[in-house]
C-alpha cells in the first residue's frame, strides 16, 4: 500500500512534501518559541484543488492536519500536534485583479498582508487592518484568527473585511462564496463563521476583500502622560478626530526594553509612566488637528512629538511595534491578549501586579496595548515554568471585569481550558455542535479553540 507521504508527493510534487527534521524544524514551533510538536511532515499545496485532495488523503488514513499560514500566531493554534501533518498555505499567495467598482480583491490565502497591502497601495486602495506581523503573517491566518491590530478603531477587525471566502472543509469538499455582496441575507453567515474559526472548521484558500480607501495624509503624535487613567482620557477626548485611526499605549518599562533592543534613543528627555501613541490619517495632512487636540488636552500632556513625513512617523511607530520582539530579545514570554470594558482597562492594570507576583514570585510584568478597544497584552517573563498559574489569575482576574480572554491573537492551544470564563456552556456546547457536525473526525487543528 502507498504511503500517505507518496500519495501527497502524487498531488503536489515531491519538492512540497517536507520530511527532513531540519526543514520542517521552524514549521515545528510558532515565533515565540514557546509552543513545539514533532510533525509527520509538511505539505505545500498550490491551488485550492490539492489542498482538496490533500485533506480528503489525510482522511482517509485518519491522519490529523494542523493550518498553517505564516506561523506568527501566539496562541499555539499554528503549531502542530506530534505526528499531524502540517498543511501550509504559503503558496497560496496569488492577488487578483482590484475590482475598483466594489473596492473589493480577491487573494489568495497564503498572501501577506505586505503584499496585499503593496498592491493595493499602488491602486489608491488600503487594507482595513495593520499590524507589525505584516511581513509574515497571511491573509487567511488573520481572517482565520480574526486579527485586530492598530486600525480597529477606523475599521474593525479582519471579520469586518471579509466580504467571501473560499474554504476546504474537513471533507474535502469547497464551500466558494466569492462575489462580496454588501447584502446576502440567504441565510446562515458562513463565511463570518470560518473568520475567526481559527483553523478548526475548515481551510480558507482565498477571501475577498473589502478595501478601504487610501489615505496619504497622516500624522502621528506620540504623547507622554501621568497614568492609565490619562490614557484613557486622552484617547477619548481624540475620539472626536473623525480621522484618528489608531490609539495605542505602552509603558516606561516597555520602553525601556525597546531602547535596549532596538538601540533606539528615548522619545523624550524624561521618562513618563506611561506613553500613548496618536495616529490620524486624511487625504491631506491632518497634523493641525491633533496638534489642536492635544492643546486642548491640556495637563494630562506631558510631553508630545508629532510626525508627518514618513520617516518622522515610522520612527514613532517603532517604539510601539518593536514591543514584541523587544520581549522575547529577553526571555519567552508567558503571553495573554485581554480587553476588559475600556472604563474598567485602568483598574485592570492597577490590579494586574499583584495578581501576576502571587502566581509567579520575582517575574517581570510588561504591558501595552490598544486603548480604545480596553484591549491590553500581558507578557509575563521569568514565569513559564508558572505558566498555568499565571494565566489563571490574569484570565480570573479579566473576567471579574467581565472582560474577554482574547481579544485578538485567539484562544489556540494556550486559553482553551479558560474558554468558559468568556463563553456561557451554552454558547460552548453550540460551538461544539458546530464543530462536531462539520468536522466528525476531529481532523482540522485537534485541541485547538475546543
Ligand atoms: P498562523 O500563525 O499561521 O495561524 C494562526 C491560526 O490561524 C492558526 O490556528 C492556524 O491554524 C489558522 N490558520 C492560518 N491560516 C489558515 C487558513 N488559510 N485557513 C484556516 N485556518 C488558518 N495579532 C493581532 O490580532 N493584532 C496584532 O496587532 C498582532 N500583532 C502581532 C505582532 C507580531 C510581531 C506577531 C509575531 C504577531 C502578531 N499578531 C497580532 C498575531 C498574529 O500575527 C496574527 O494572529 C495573524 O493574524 C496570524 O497570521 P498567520 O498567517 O501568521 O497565521
Ligand atoms: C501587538 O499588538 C500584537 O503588537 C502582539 O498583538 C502583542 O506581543 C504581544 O503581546
Ligand atoms: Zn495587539
């Protein structure tokens, strides 16, 4: 009898059948390096018809496959479990025709988002969402774990861009629902479904995409204040910029370990407790705006720098988006993404010292995030041999805001024991009949979300 392996060299040639343990080595464990398995192999499918026939082999050995885009997730969703193949999707990366009519693209699954977004620029159209990942991460890992980043805000989240998807489904059969109709009430919402399903409902091949325009105008301010209290009050006092577009936070010690890593000098003479990046964007500069904005702030300002050429801009982006490599240059993080009520994301940060000492004696809490959405990300480093410990107080601690365990990155491998602190057993049993209806043999991402 041929192996699965031959077979799957049959559907997309022996060079995309990877066995050797050194190749598959960095498909083995996600960016962090905090999740690892030992795959069967990995396969590299081109077009949505092998990746069909892959699947419908897999099945029929009962052979679990882990999805995988562009392996920058944080939750463990993308890593395999021992002895799954590995499906990538990394050739899956072509970009239709802009359809300027509908302010709508077709792109492959395996694009990322760099290169959707370098495309579309060129046609006066931009990507709703955005975010430091954008080199690696894919079209279809961000609608599949439903990316927020630093545009929610403007534009919402990956769901809210997904206008059709195509997808394989644990059957090996294609659900295509490309056209995009603003309206489509002809029943239940499949493709918002597979947008967040993290992998565990079917494999996206291609979305459409809707754009948004694009806005060459853009200013950013980045704004030294006294608390979270004043971030708080900042960002909702910018709210009334109809063009602000991101309001991101971050911290001294944050800041600290960015200067360190990256060998970036700091923004300001002083240091602050707390910083909070501004970002408005407009067909034509709209730097005068926010610098009224901030007058109008008045104390809660400490110190502010704003930026509207490109290079001036990218310089204070960095000092948010360098975060997370700037973490992980020091130790593995203990990784959590929460959102509480934004009236509450204050208190929250109050509270989350305490609780992380008790769960983990002597480690290092670095926090920063999105504002306006409460959305916080909690990195905990010295504490992985803490690991259960610490995510346990932070997710408590979270709910008791009646706050989410995840409000961007997913729930993966990592969260999955906490899913009942943000979902009713109603909602999880639903989830499970979801789950259960289309994918009996538990074969797409065992142990991921459920
Ligand atoms: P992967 O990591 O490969 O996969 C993620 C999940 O999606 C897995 O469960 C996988 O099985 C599934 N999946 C992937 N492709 C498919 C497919 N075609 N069909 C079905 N399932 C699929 N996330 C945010 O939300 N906001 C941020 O601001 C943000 N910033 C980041 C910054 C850095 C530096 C890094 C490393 C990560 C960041 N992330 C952020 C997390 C991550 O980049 C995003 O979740 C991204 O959307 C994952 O895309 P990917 O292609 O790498 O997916
Ligand atoms: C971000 O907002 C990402 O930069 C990553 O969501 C968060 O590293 C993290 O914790
Ligand atoms: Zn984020």
């Amino acid at each position: 009898m041929t192996s699965l392996e031959d077979r799957l060299r049959d559907i997309v040639g022996d060079a995309h059948v990877l066995v050797d343990r050194d190749v598959m080595a960095s498909y083995e464990s996600d960016w962090t390096g905090r999740f690892r398995a030992d795959a069967r192999c990995v396969v590299r499918p081109a077009d949505t018809a092998e990746v069909s026939a892959v699947v419908s082999a897999c099945r029929d050995d009962g052979v679990q496959l882990c999805i995988q885009g562009g392996n920058t997730g944080l939750v463990g969703g993308s890593v395999p479990v021992d002895g799954a193949v590995v499906l990538s999707t990394r050739r899956l990366s072509g970009i239709g025709e802009i359809d300027a009519l509908s302010a709508q693209v077709t792109v492959g699954a395996g694009a990322t988002l760099s290169a959707v977004q370098s495309v579309v620029r060129a046609a006066g159209f931009d990507v709703g969402v955005d975010f430091a990942a954008r080199e690696s991460c894919t079209i279809g890992g961000m609608a599949s774990t439903n990316a927020g980043g630093e545009r929610v805000l403007r534009y919402g989240t990956m769901r809210a861009q997904v206008a059709g998807v195509e997808a394989v489904m644990p059957d090996g059969s294609v659900v295509s629902r490309l056209a995009g109709l603003p309206k489509d009430n002809t029943g239940y919402d499949v493709v918002g479904l597979l947008a967040g399903a993290e992998g565990t409902l079917g494999i996206l091949t291609q979305l459409r995409l809707r754009l948004v325009p694009l806005l060459p105008g853009r200013a950013v301010a980045l704004v030294a204040v006294g608390s979270t209290r004043d971030a708080v009050d900042l960002v909702v006092a910018a709210r009334s910029l109809s063009t602000l577009e991101a309001a991101e936070l971050f911290y001294a010690d944050g800041l600290e370990l960015v200067c360190a890593h990256t060998g970036l000098a700091s923004p300001f003479a002083d240091a602050h407790p707390a910083y909070v990046l501004l970002e408005c964007a407009d067909r034509e500069d709209p730097s005068e705006l926010l610098l009224e904005a901030l007058e109008s702030a008045g104390d809660v300002v400490r110190d502010a720098t704003v930026a509207s050429d490109a290079r001036g801009r990218h310089a204070l982006w960095a000092y948010r988006e360098s975060h997370t490599e700037s973490i992980n240059a020091v130790g593995v993080p203990v990784k959590l993404d929460v959102a509480v009520p934004i009236g509450e994301l204050a208190a929250l940060v109050d509270a989350l010292p305490a609780a992380v000492e008790a769960a983990a004696a002597g480690s290092r809490l670095v926090l920063f995030g999105h504002v306006n959405e409460g959305n916080l990300h909690v990195n905990v480093l010295d504490a992985l041999d803490h690991d259960d410990a610490v995510t346990e107080a932070v997710l408590k601690l979270v709910s008791s805001y009646g706050g989410s365990i995840s409000a961007e990155h997913g729930v993966g491998r990592h969260k999955r024991d906490w899913l009942g602190l943000s979902r009713s057993p109603e909602e999880i049993a639903v989830m499970r009949g979801i789950k259960a209806s289309l994918d009996p043999q538990g074969l797409l991402n065992p142990g991921v979300l459920l």
